[in-house]
C-alpha cells in the first residue's frame, strides 16, 4: 500500500509545478514553483525510502517486507530515469 501511494505522490510536483517535464529537476534555473517541486520531489523520494525503515524499527514490518519496499522503490527510480531520458532525446 505505502509503495502504490508513493508512486501516485513522487510525480505529483513534476506534473502540477513542472509542466510535465522532469527537465525542471536537472535544471539550475529556479523559481517559487519549480523550487517548490524540487522540493516536494525531494520530500517524496526520500519519505518513501525512509518510510520502511522506520516501519522497520518500529516492528510494525518485517525486514523481508522492508527489503521489498526498497526493492520497489529502486524499480519506480531506474523507470523515473528512462522516462527522462527518453524525454530529452527529440528521436522518441
């Protein structure tokens, strides 16, 4: 459950602050939006792996459950980056 709300809130500041684009998040130009969006994706990426850890240590989740999670999380990372590099190249 906290893996499928995660990937419904990590894209949330790209599309809403950044048009869509994840080329904002690399970029160095900033604004009160777009730093804003750095931010809530900052926040978001680092809330979903920093969640089962606490989780973890609370003993309210296995680590087998804990290991899954991060396992999730790397997978929903490596499909964020082939998205934006398909979104710089022109030929896609």
């Amino acid at each position: 459950m906290l893996s499928a709300l995660m990937y419904v809130l990590v894209p949330m500041p790209c599309l809403f602050f950044g048009g869509g684009s994840t080329q904002f998040l690399t970029s160095r130009d900033g604004g009160g939006w777009i730093d804003a969006a750095k931010f809530l994706t900052g926040a978001s990426a680092v809330g979903s792996f920093a969640i089962p850890i606490i989780l973890r240590h609370a003993h309210m989740i296995s680590t087998g459950a804990m290991f899954i999670e991060f396992t999730s999380f790397i997978i929903f990372v490596c499909t964020v980056l082939c998205f934006h590099r398909a979104s710089l190249e022109d030929d896609w």
